[in-house]
C-alpha cells in the first residue's frame, strides 16, 4: 500500500500549464482531503472530486477544513490556495510558484530597480488598459489622474448601459454587506481577480509585492495585474449581476466572473501581458516562464552567468572571443580538476 509520503511529486513536465488551469474555485463550509492526485471536497450534499492540477486558485472560504495532504498536493501541482472571508471580501494567505526558473523575477527586480524602468512599465500598464490614449510623458501622478477619471466614466458607462442606479463607488473595509448591490458585486468581483491574478503571478515565480503602480503591499504587483483586466471584465460583470437582482450578489458575482474569465481565457492572457511587460522583447512562448526546469547558475563577471556545481578554484581569465572580437568576451575557468570551460558575455 502506498502512503501520502511516498507517492512521487509531479515533475514540471507533467503539471498543466498556468494559462491552461481553471480560473478558480471556491469552496465554504466543507471537508478538504486527498484522493491520489486530486482534492475532495464534502459536506452534508455529498463528496466532489477535483483535480489539483487544474486548479489556478483554491479560494477557501468560512467553514473550511483542509488536511495536509490535500496542502501536499495541491503545492505538489504548483496551485495558489488562497484563505478569505465570507465572500471573498478578505485574503489571508497565497501559495507557491508553478515555475522553475527565475527570469522573470529577475527581470522584475531590475525593472523594478529604477525609478526610470518602473515607471515605464507603469506606463505601459495604463497602455494595456486604455489603448486609445498614449500615456508617454506622463507623470505618476498624472497616470493616476487619468485612470481615475477613466474608472468614473466606465462606472457611468456601466450604469447608462445596465440601468442600475449609480451613486459613487462605497467600500467599507471588512463590511462586505455595508454598500449597495452594484457596490457589493464590484467587491466581490475585485477579489476574485485578485485571488486569479495571485494564481498567475506567483505561478510565474513572479514577486507579489514589487509592484509598478501599487506600492507597499504584499500584494502591490498582482493588484497592479488585476487592475489590467478591470474597466474590461470585472466592473462590466458587477454591474450586470445587480441588475438580474439584488440577491445573493456576491455568489452570483464569482459565478457570472468565473464563465467571463473562462471565455475570455484570462489566464492565458496574464501570462502573455506579465511576460510582455517584463521581457517584452522575449520568445512569446519560453517554456521555462510555466513548468521548465530550471537551471542553477553561478554569477560571475562582465554579466556572465556560470553553471553551478562546479569548482572555479584555478584561474579564471578574460580575452576577446574569436567568433566575435569586436563584441563578445569569453571567460575561460579551468577547475584544479583540469576541467576548462568558456563562457561568453556582451562587452
């Protein structure tokens, strides 16, 4: 018989893309336990199977149990699980990366670095949002001045279009229940793209808190990801929710988000738009931003990155690369093993 202990982790090869998974699921008031690769989830209506591998991210909400084996293979399949309050008005907690590499953390990092380079990202941000305007030039505090005005002609927009009564956006933090229908489904809505957006960051080995437009949060990059997909998908389903019914707006609300966010393939979108950001002049498809194996290098000079697990006690020299003189350095290590290995960097 074989135990949870000893059953194989999945390789990066065998987990299902981040841009393939299911948006996200949620679950309240029941049981979460293992069944060989896939979560169970019970209560008093019975016993539903699920797939870890498919799941982008497990939102867990009031009333629930999860075991640590259900933890082992859902962190096994490289999910995002998520605990929030009633609702989805709260987050708790985020998972673990899906990927083996560091590219794109890195390249975050060095954008993130300069004052310069993140504003240029902000920029291209409010870009992806609002493709008819052309924010170059423009300062921090000008981009927020326009989003805003931009987010109060789409609530206006929305209201015209839906016929729901609109009387400014109300948000009492921790008071799900404190604003109207349309308030209360633009929350929910909100969170939802947030617990999506976490998925995909940190299924990219991306870092939540460096973000380009929010700043000082744990969780600055994906609201700045989030905020991407919200004059699009996230508003326009809120105010269609309220204006079916005032009942039961927040269950409602991730239903309608979760069939929009299905068909318009948002995670396959947050990969494309997080890498376009990050590594714009990047292949579009690089395995190693979903399940590649990543490999372990050693830095060294001139931008020259070395393998790892190899010793780099003897000489290490310089000299122009034959292949390229005029451009390109190679860096020859020999090993006191007598192994010689040469490397080569942009001058």
């Amino acid at each position: 018989m074989t135990t949870i202990s000893q059953r194989p982790g999945s390789s990066p090869r065998q987990l299902t893309r981040a841009a393939d998974r299911v948006s996200f699921v949620y679950l309240e008031r029941c049981s979460i336990n293992r069944d060989a690769n896939a979560i169970t989830a019970e209560d008093a209506d019975g016993t539903t199977h699920i797939p870890s591998a498919t799941i982008g991210t497990l939102l867990l909400g009031p009333g629930t149990r999860i075991t640590h084996q259900a933890m082992s293979v859902l962190g096994d399949s490289g999910a995002a699980v998520a605990w929030v309050g009633e609702h989805g008005v709260r987050y708790y907690a985020g998972g673990r990366s899906l990927s083996r590499s560091s590219a794109l953390l890195e390249a975050q990092a060095t954008c993130w670095a300069s004052r310069r380079t993140r504003l240029e990202v902000a920029r291209a941000m409010y870009r992806m949002r609002f493709p008819d305007e052309d924010p170059s030039g423009l300062t921090r505090h000008e981009l927020l001045g326009r989003e805003g005005r931009r987010l109060k002609d789409c609530y206006r927009q929305q209201a015209e279009l839906t016929g729901v009564p609109w009387h400014g956006r109300r948000y009492v933090l921790g008071d799900f229940t404190a604003g109207d229908a349309v308030n209360q489904a633009i929350t929910a809505a909100a969170q939802c793209m947030y617990g999506v957006t976490h998925s995909v960051v940190t299924a990219l080995g991306c870092s939540t808190g460096l973000g380009f437009v929010h700043s000082g949060h744990e969780l600055s990059f994906v609201l700045d990801v989030a905020d991407l997909y919200k004059t699009e998908i996230g508003i326009p389903v809120a105010f269609e929710v309220a204006a079916e019914s005032q009942e039961d707006v927040g269950a409602r609300t991730r239903r309608a988000l979760r069939d929009r966010i299905n068909k318009a393939r948002l995670l396959d979108r947050c990969v494309a738009d997080i890498r376009h950001l990050l590594l714009p002049d990047a292949a579009v498809d690089e395995p190693s931003s979903n399940a590649g194996e990543g490999r372990v290098l050693l830095q060294s000079d001139r931008a020259v990155e070395v393998p790892a697990g190899r010793n780099y006690g003897g000489e290490v020299t310089w000299r122009r690369s034959s292949c390229s003189p005029s451009a390109r350095w190679a860096c020859v290590a020999s090993s006191p093993a007598g192994c010689s290995r040469s490397h080569q960097a942009s001058s």
